[in-house]
C-alpha cells in the first residue's frame, strides 16, 4: 500500500485547525483559536460557525505549505464528525465533503474524543495497549479503556458537568478572563492548595460529578464576601490553588481504583484540561507511586488541533474505514 498522506480538519468547537499527516507522520499542524469569543466570557456557537468559515481556507492552505505537500498528493481527507457545536462541525464537515468530491479521493470521519486519545501516537513514548486514558476536556469527562487504536471502552464518564466546565465556570465566577481553565491554572501556581476545603464529589464505579463543586464555590464565595467584598482579590491564589487541588484529586481517585481492578498501570491522559500544570505534576507523582507508566501529550496536542484527527484518520485509512457522501455532522457522538 502506498504511504497514505492526508489531510485533517477540526472544527468541533473553537478552534478551527488543519494538518497534514503522511505515513503516520505529521507534517504540520496549523490552529487558528477564535479570539472573538473573549469579550463574551464563553464560545458563541452562532460566531464560531462563522469564524471557522473565515479561517478554514487559509488554514488549510497554510498546512499544505507548512506541509510541503500538494492536494494532488493527497490520499484522503478527513474531518471531525463530533462530538462538538452542530454548526461549528457542519463547517468542517462540509469543506471535506467538497474537497473529497472534488479532488476525487476517500472521506474518513473522525470521532473528536477518539482522535484526543490518539494524539499520544503522534509522538514517542507511546502507551501500549491495553492502557487507560483520562480524558479531560470541555464537554467530557471519561474513563477510556484503550485496547487498540479503534478499539476503546468507556468504562466511567460525568454524570453531570464536564471537568472543563468545572475550571471555567469556577474561573468565571473569580472574575478571571475566558478562557478560564488555563487562567485558573496560572493562578492557581501562585497559591497555597490547602488553604481552602471544598468536598470532593463521590459517584459509584468510576463515574465523576462536577456540579457540586461549582455550587459549593459560589456558596462559599457569597458567605466569605458578605463581609469583606476584597475577599476574592484579596485569596485569589489560594481560591484556584485549592479549587484546583479539589478537582485534581476528584479526577484521580477513580484512575487509581480503575487502575487497581484491571491490574492496568500504563496511564495516559489527554484532552484540553490534560494542558493543566497540576494534573501533569500530580501524574507524575503518582507514576512514582503506583508504578505506573504515564503519558502526557505535548501542549499543542492537548487542546483541540487537527494533528490528533489526522492521526485518528492514518489509523482508520490502513482499516478501509471511509465515510461516504452521506455522512452528516453528530453533536453528541459517542466513543
Ligand atoms: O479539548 P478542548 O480543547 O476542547 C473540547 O473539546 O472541549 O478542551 C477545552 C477545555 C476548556 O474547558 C479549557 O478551559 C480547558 O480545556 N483547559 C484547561 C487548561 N487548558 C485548557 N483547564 C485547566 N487548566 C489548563 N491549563
Ligand atoms: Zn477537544
């Protein structure tokens, strides 16, 4: 077979991205993150669809070049069919369709949180199977159990609030800026983690909850600004260091027990949130601890790009596995 070179789009929520991959090698990664949802403190979905129409083209001819590759040279192209915004998705979606059509090659459709998995197969060390992988991302919060590259089992998820959603609405309502995870982050390094308790919610099997912790902040900041209003201004270090610990140690807990009961100890995580410094740092910690072999993916690899779809499509192009004309957009896709 001959070496299959492909290109990727992603445009599941708001960053619209392309990449080229070429015997399982990528060759580039372009990401064009969407500035104009800033002064509204979250993704608009109706401005993200237009934002992906704008930077689409440009994206995609940016990674050809980047890529030193012609669409003459391409074997496939593929796109994320969700999970993520309806119109966001139909963007990408519809692109490839045209493309596919038009440079008369295969579609292959891509599943976002799949590909987020992946993404630890762009790189080296990779994980070998069977592994667990923590996926942790906006809109999920999911145990994987990863028996081959097409091969995964969700063996715990939120029953409720997204872990993402956990640091950015946590963020928001600290006064910190969107995008609110990465903020919340950067100030949590500043601060004490034991400064502050908040419960750590307990679900059966290795499922999580990320609602309480959201009241429980917003309960605990209106009984401790009741008398002093430059409360937050005056902890806010410590508020994210411990809201952070909080998070962290809820998202664990169950690894550790998964871990455990499938004797399993090849680790990963992936997924925006898999970008925070103290979920990376306390992973490590662990890996000493339960002797486990962990796998981080690379920054640019964390947060939405093309270059973990492009991996996803390699992987599903050796299988035969294309899409058809047919093929529509899937908001809630599922592993
Ligand atoms: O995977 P992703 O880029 O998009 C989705 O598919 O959802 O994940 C985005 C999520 C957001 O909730 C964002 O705040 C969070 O990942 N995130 C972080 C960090 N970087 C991104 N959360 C905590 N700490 C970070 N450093
Ligand atoms: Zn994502």
């Amino acid at each position: 077979m001959s070496v299959p070179t492909i290109l990727a789009i992603e445009s599941s929520c708001d960053e619209t991205s392309a990449s080229v991959i070429s015997g399982g090698k990528v060759l580039s990664n372009i990401v064009a993150t969407q500035a104009v949802h800033e002064q509204y403190g979250g993704v608009v979905p109706e401005l993200a669809s237009r934002a992906h129409q704008q930077n689409l083209i440009p994206v995609v001819s940016q990674a050809l070049l980047t890529a030193n590759v012609t669409k003459s040279e391409l074997k496939a192209v593929a796109f994320t069919r969700g999970p993520g915004l309806l119109g966001a998705l139909l963007v990408g979606c519809s692109f490839a369709k045209s493309f596919a059509l038009g440079m008369n090659i295969p579609l292959i459709e891509v599943n976002h949180m799949q590909a987020h998995i992946l993404a630890h197969f762009i790189d080296d060390p990779k994980p070998s199977f069977p592994f667990l992988c923590l996926t942790v991302s906006g809109g999920h919060t999911q145990i994987v159990l990863v028996k081959d590259y097409l091969d995964m089992e969700v063996i715990g998820l939120t029953t409720d609030d997204a872990v993402g959603e956990a640091f950015d609405k946590t963020a928001k309502m600290l006064g910190l800026p969107y995008p609110g995870g990465p903020m919340l982050d950067k100030t949590a390094a500043l601060g004490n983690p034991d400064a502050f308790a908040f419960p750590v919610g307990n679900m059966p099997g290795y499922n999580y909850s990320f609602s309480g912790i959201k009241t429980s902040v917003l309960y605990f900041l209106k009984d401790k600004t009741k008398d002093n209003p430059d409360f937050v201004p005056e902890n806010l270090p410590d508020i994210c260091a411990s809201v952070q610990k909080t998070l962290i140690k809820t998202l664990l807990k169950k690894l550790v027990q998964a871990s455990k009961d499938l004797n399993i100890n090849e680790i990963a995580i992936a997924g925006g949130v898999s970008a925070n410094t103290g979920l990376r740092q306390t992973l490590q910690d662990f890996a000493k601890k339960y002797k486990w072999n962990v796998y981080v993916p690379a920054f640019e690899y964390c947060t939405d790009n093309a270059a973990m779809i492009a991996m996803a499509a390699h992987f599903q192009y050796l299988k035969d596995d294309f899409a058809t004309q047919y093929v529509s957009p899937e908001p809630k896709l599922k592993i």
